[in-house]
C-alpha cells in the first residue's frame, strides 16, 4: 500500500505591489469569512439553541457570494475561503471538547493575516510558486 507523505513549508517571499494587493484581499476575505459564519454560528446557537455545521457553513458562504453584498468573494481564490471555515469548524470541535475556549474573531489589528492554501490551489514548478488566482509567481527567498 502506498502512503501519501505530507510536507510543510514555510517560505519568505517578496510580492510585487500587485501580488501584495491581491494577497491583502485573500486575508480579509479570509477574515471575514471566519467572522460572519462564527456570527452566524454564535447567534444560531443562542437563539435557536441548534448547532451549525460546516455544511451549513459551506452553503451559506455561496449564500453570500451570490446575494450581491459580497461580491468580492469572487475576486479571490475559494480555497482559503473554504479552509477557514475548516478552522472554524475545528476551533468548535476543540470547544465542545474541552480542549479550548469559545472561538473568538479575528481582528484586522491584532490577527496575524493567513490564508491556507492546500494542494489543489497553488502550483510548484521549477522552484516558482504561483497561488490560485494569481497570474505570475511569487518571487521566494
């Protein structure tokens, strides 16, 4: 049996200003993805009293690409959109279990910005990274 051997990189990269606006915009919209569906899941919780899934999550993300509120939703890439609600979904599960606290929003001040890109949205060639959505390579140190 064959096994798939997962790797982790860290890389430091230096964007052109175009690059930089674009990956700026991923980290908001990453942000505020996380946001609203943990508003949505918070006030499911205490006024209904009902738990939200990730599938639920996941639908209403397209939900809100396609009410016209968010439209540059569109603008980047779906995947890390689609990786923070993972992260969402597992800070809940680590809640439920007692591994942690309540999951708190990510502020545009104090968080970090990132954005996981996993295998289907970035390409590694030649010792280039190009990110989904993103027309020419990073430039990696």
């Amino acid at each position: 049996m064959a096994q798939i051997v997962k790797r982790a990189y860290k890389y430091r990269f230096y964007p052109t200003p175009g690059q930089a606006e674009e990956l700026a915009r991923t980290f908001g919209c990453v942000r505020l993805v996380y946001n609203k569906a943990l508003e949505e899941r918070t006030r499911a919780y205490t006024m209904e009293g009902r738990r939200v899934s990730y599938v639920e999550s996941s639908a209403a993300l397209t939900e809100w690409k396609r009410s016209g509120d968010y439209d540059f939703l569109f603008e980047v890439s779906s995947v890390p959109l689609q990786q923070a609600l993972r992260h969402l979904q597992a800070a809940f599960a680590n809640f439920f279990a007692k591994r942690a606290r309540y999951p708190t929003f990510k502020s545009r001040k104090k968080a970090r910005a990132s954005a996981e890109y996993t295998r289907s949205a970035f390409r590694w060639r030649d010792g280039t990274l190009t990110l989904a959505k993103m027309d020419t390579p990073l430039d990696i140190v």
